[in-house]
C-alpha cells in the first residue's frame, strides 16, 4: 500500500499563486511516474503534470508556462508550483502515484484549488 498526503490548496485571486504539496510512503517503488489530476465540477478528471522516476515531467497544454512540477526524491514529495491562476484552474486537485513495476496506482484525497476575485 501507499498512502499520499497532500497540502497547499485554497482561495486564490486570479494572477495570483499557489503550491500543491504531495508526500508519498508506505511500498514506494523506485520506478514510478507521480503528479497531479484535477476534477471541475461536472467536469471529467484530467491530467495537470507528472514527473517520473527519471525525472521527464509532462503537462497539459492549458497549464504549459504556467505551472512547473518538481520532486524532492529524499523526501519522496512532489510539488506544483501554478502561477498566473485563472478562474478555469479552480478544481479538486487529486494527486497520483504510479507504481510502474506493478501497474497499480494511488490517488490523494484531493484538495480544493478556488481562482476567484
């Protein structure tokens, strides 16, 4: 089992900033590929970025610029720092963990990410 602890959502005016914080323990694999998803109201669940045991991160283009994904591996966290947020950002953000040696995946709780003014 693997057991994600996240932190670092809330209220945020647009242009502003914010930074998710993802902590993984437990059966951590060396081969993984971590991130984050978010869900809108009404809306399916869809990719934000990953990064993977290698380090090659990916990201939707609706977030391309404005958010940077990055890890700490002696902590096994994953951070995403979103800059420049907009209305449309506001979403459950859920991290995920991957572990690719076993093709089995975890998901965070989520946290809750609001853009208004």
């Amino acid at each position: 089992q693997v057991q994600l602890e996240e932190s670092g959502g809330g209220l945020v005016q647009p242009g502003g900033s914010l930074r998710l914080s993802c902590a993984a323990s437990g059966n951590i694999f060396r081969l993984y590929v971590m991130g984050w998803f978010r869900q809108a109201p009404g809306k399916q669940r869809e990719l934000v970025a990953t990064i993977n045991s290698g380090g090659i991160r990916n990201y939707a283009d609706s977030v391309k610029g404005r958010f940077t994904i990055s890890r700490d591996n002696a902590k096994m966290t994953v951070y995403l720092q979103m800059n420049n947020l907009q209305p449309d950002d506001s979403a459950v953000y859920y991290c995920n963990y991957k572990r690719l040696q076993l093709g089995d995946a975890y998901w965070g709780q989520g946290t809750q990410v609001t853009v208004s003014s």
